[in-house]
C-alpha cells in the first residue's frame, strides 16, 4: 500500500515533468513559428523525413499518449493508421502513419501539433502518476509515459534545429530524460535479449556542471560516467557513444551504452 509521502513524491514529480514538458514544447514552437513553406520541407537527421514529418509524428505520437492517458489507446492507434492494424515493429508503425498524412499543409500540421501538446499536458496534469496505462512499448505507469513524452519531444526538438541550422543549448529539462535512460534499462536489456549483471549507477554531469546521481538500492555492478547531455544523446539514438567522452566501469559498462535508450 502506497503512503501519503510516497503520493506526495510522485504528484511534485509529475508537476515537474509536465512543467519540463510545456517548456521544451515552448523551445520547439519558437522554432516552428517563423517557418515559410520551404523550411517545413527541410531534411532532418530522421532519415527521409522533413521538418513537417517530424513535426506531424509528434502530433500523432501525443495523440496517441492522450489516448492512453485516457484509457483508449486501441482505438486512437487504429484510427492513426488508418484503420488497418499495426503492423511490424513500432518504428514501422509510427513510419505507417507519417505517410498516412504526409502531404497534409504544414498550416495545418502546426496546428494539430499546437492542439495535441496542448491536451497532452492538460491530461497529463490531472492524472494519477501511478495509474498504469497501455503504451507501444506495453504498460507502464502515467509519469513514465509523461516523461517518454518529454524525451521524445526533445529528441525531436533537436532534429529540427538541425534542420534549421539553430544550435539548442542543453538545459536542465535533461534530469528526467537522463533519469528515463537510467529507469529503463532493463526494459532494453530485456528488448535486446540480453540480462544486466547488476545494478548500474549514472553519475554525470549536469549542462549547469552540476553532479546529477542516478543510484540504485544495491551496490552498482557498472558505472557510467560524463556528461548528461551526451547520455541522452546517445539513448535518443543521435550520438554514437565512441564520439562522446562517457566512460564505464563493471562487467555492463559497454552494452549499457550500446543499448540504453529513451523509447520504446
């Protein structure tokens, strides 16, 4: 049985991560806004896709979490793809339903993408933090489908700007995203078919050069060391980890960075 404090706990946190949210959705919307049509067709680091694809995946992809948040994720998946069931892995399906919309005006896009961010942190605001929802990944709790939310839409935000030729700096929103890498890996472990030896310890570095700890119960088997930003580079698949200056200890050090990650 869960108690007041642990409630408490979960509630400052989801507030934070809907907070981390409305901001990186203010730093992708400062890009998008003085966008004229040639700019939305601009190549992005998403192989084939263009500003306007990306910005239409996560319209959809915050669509589709609304939907889970709401207990109807079988429906709005379906009705995305148009009607077909989805098929093949999940990157295979959320490419099914760019092109079930591609061509769609950017005007338009823009507004269904201002819409869908919109409800997302309204819903997400008002749920239980703990409540279990069905996602592509399988079932997980609201404030990690929250933070999923939030990785995806920094991740995203990036290939924009690089799109756009506009250095980001990172900022502190990280700490959940950094934190999601960390939480995660046995989920991609288990993905991977492989099995952790022990617990793993992040012990990195904050854009600010703060000293962020992400440490488990038992004593870690494998630490990771460097900087936050590249971890979460490297676990949104944009920064292979030979190119960064993480480094690792213990029998896990290199598979967890060849297979940490940020989605599902």
């Amino acid at each position: 049985m869960r108690g007041a404090r642990q409630d408490s706990y979960a509630a400052e946190h989801m507030d934070a991560i809907v907070t981390a949210l409305a901001a990186q959705h203010a730093e992708l919307a400062g890009l998008l806004e003085p966008l004229g049509d040639a700019d939305w067709l601009r190549s992005t680091p998403c192989a084939g896709w263009s500003v306007a694809d990306v910005v239409l995946h996560l319209a959809q992809t915050d669509e589709l979490a609304i939907a889970s948040a709401l207990g109807r994720m079988h429906d709005a998946l379906q009705t995305l793809a148009g009607g077909a069931a989805p098929a093949g892995t999940v990157d295979d399906g959320a490419a099914a339903m760019v092109e079930h919309d591609r061509g769609t005006p950017a005007t338009v896009v823009h507004d269904r993408w201002r819409a869908a961010t919109g409800q997302l942190r309204a819903v997400l605001a008002t749920s239980d933090p703990h409540a279990r929802v069905v996602w592509v990944a399988g079932e997980l709790s609201t404030r990690t489908l929250a933070t999923t939310r939030l990785a995806e839409s920094w991740i995203h935000t990036g290939d924009v700007a690089a799109a756009l030729d506009t250095p980001l700096p990172p900022t502190d929103r990280l700490w959940h995203i950094a934190r999601l890498a960390w939480r995660t890996l046995p989920y991609a472990f288990a993905r991977a078919g492989r099995e952790l030896s022990g617990p793993v310890a992040f012990e990195l570095r904050s854009p600010a050069g703060a000293e962020w700890s992400f440490v488990p119960d038992g004593e870690p088997l494998t630490r990771i060391r460097g900087d936050a930003h590249e971890l979460c580079l490297v676990a949104g698949r944009r920064l292979a980890p030979a190119d960064t200056g993480l480094r690792g200890t213990g029998p896990d050090a290199a598979t967890v960075l060849e297979l940490v990650r940020t989605y599902a």
